[in-house]
C-alpha cells in the first residue's frame, strides 16, 4: 500500500510541476505580462511555485544532495515573498474599493 501511495503521489506531483512549468512558459511567451502590476505578479506567483515544485519533483529522480537542498531552499524563500505581495494587493484593492463605497453612499 505504501509503494503504490507514494506513485500516486510521486505521478500527481510531476504532473503538477509540469503543469506549472507550462503555465510560466505560456505566460512568458503569449502575455506582455510585464506591462501591469497584475501581470507582472502573476508571473512571479507562477514562477515560484514552478520553482517550488520542479525541485521537488526531482527527488522522484535524482537523491538528496546539498546542491538540491540549497536550490529548493532558494526557491522557497520565494513564496513568503509572493504571498506577501498577494497579501498587500488584496488588502489594496479592498481599501480602494471600500473607499470607493463609502464616496457613493456620502
């Protein structure tokens, strides 16, 4: 039961890593992704995680080394960094909007 938990696991989490690798890689080539906040967000949002999950993905492969580890602490040290920019556009755009509101209704 184990072996066949962790091919499952193993199969979803490269097909995920593939999945967000071709998502970095549509975006880069078919968007002008780097005109607008929004865009250029997105883009480092899906990078990271691109990141995130290929490195992880090569453990299904290649062994633990201290190259790999230092990479994928690398390119975690990224998510806290998009997902405070995530944080301050949501908070943003809810003060813009509240704002907004509350200019309608005085």
């Amino acid at each position: 039961m184990h072996d066949e938990l962790y091919l499952i696991g193993s199969v979803l989490l490269i097909v995920t890593s593939l999945l967000a690798l071709a998502c970095v890689a549509a975006q880069a080539l078919l968007a002008r992704w780097w005109e607008t906040p929004g865009g250029r967000h997105v883009m480092a949002f899906q990078s990271v995680l691109a990141a995130v999950l290929a490195l992880w993905a090569l453990r299904v492969w290649i062994p633990d080394s201290d190259l790999i580890r230092t990479l994928r602490s690398i390119a975690f040290a990224g998510v806290p960094v998009v997902l405070g920019w995530r944080l301050l556009i949501i908070l943003k755009t809810w003060r813009e909007k509240r704002r907004e509101h509350t200019r309608k209704e005085a």
